[in-house]
C-alpha cells in the first residue's frame, strides 16, 4: 500500500527505531511510547484491521506474538509483567490501518484498562 505509514517504515522509505526483523515482520519503538517498553510488532504483509484477518494468517499472528515475548525478555520486562495491545478500528484507538501489536512494559498496568 503506497501511502500506509506502516509499509513505509517496513520497506525502509521511512526510518524507524527498529529492534526486531525478520522475513514475516518488522518491529520498532513507538515514536509516542505509553510505557518505558513500547513496541510495535508489524507484519511486513499489508493487512488493515484485524477485521480483515484470515485463517491462512493464524501462523503470521502467533509468529508475532513469539516476537513480542522475545523482545519483552530483550528489554528485561518478562518477568515483572507486559502488556499486549490490538486496537481494532478507530473506536478502539486504532490510528495506523496496519495492523500491528503493541508491546508495553517497564511500568505498572491498570486492570480494567478503561
Ligand atoms: P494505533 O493507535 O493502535 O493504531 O497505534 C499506532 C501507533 O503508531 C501509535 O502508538 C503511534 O504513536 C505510533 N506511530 C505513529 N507514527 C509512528 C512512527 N513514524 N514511528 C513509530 N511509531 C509511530
């Protein structure tokens, strides 16, 4: 997608913090961090919501989630807690039609997160 931020930073046009890449995703620091800890998991592959989320992406999805363990135990925030986010359309807080998962660390989280 030509002008979606996301596949941007994931082809290099736009330079990011990156942390993590391999064949299926690139993950960066947020450029807004939430949280000490706060990185973004982001397929390289242009999916828009998790609306749009198909069978054949269950292995694309866990593989993130292999990441997102990986760089919490990276950044030393795996055993005293993190937190991953998917925001799902504008309701939800989504402002990148990317999907990508949030990694949140380094602090303490509330439960409900309101
Ligand atoms: P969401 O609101 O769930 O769609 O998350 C989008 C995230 O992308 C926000 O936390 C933004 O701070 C972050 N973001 C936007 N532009 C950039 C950028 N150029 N580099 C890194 N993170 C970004």
């Amino acid at each position: 997608m030509s002008d979606c931020l996301f596949c941007k930073i994931v082809s290099g046009e736009i330079p990011a913090d990156i942390v993590h890449q391999d064949k299926d995703c690139v993950a960066f620091r947020d450029i807004n961090p939430q949280s000490p800890t706060h990185v973004l998991i982001v397929p390289r592959k242009h999916i828009p919501t998790l609306n749009e989320l198909e069978a054949d992406d269950a292995p694309l999805v866990g593989r993130l989630v292999l990441v997102a363990q990986k760089i919490a135990q990276d950044d030393e925030v795996d055993q005293d807690g993190y937190r991953l986010v998917w925001n799902c359309q504008e309701g939800a807080g989504q402002s990148v039609f990317h999907i990508h998962l949030h990694l949140l660390g380094g602090r303490k989280f509330t439960w409900p997160p309101g």
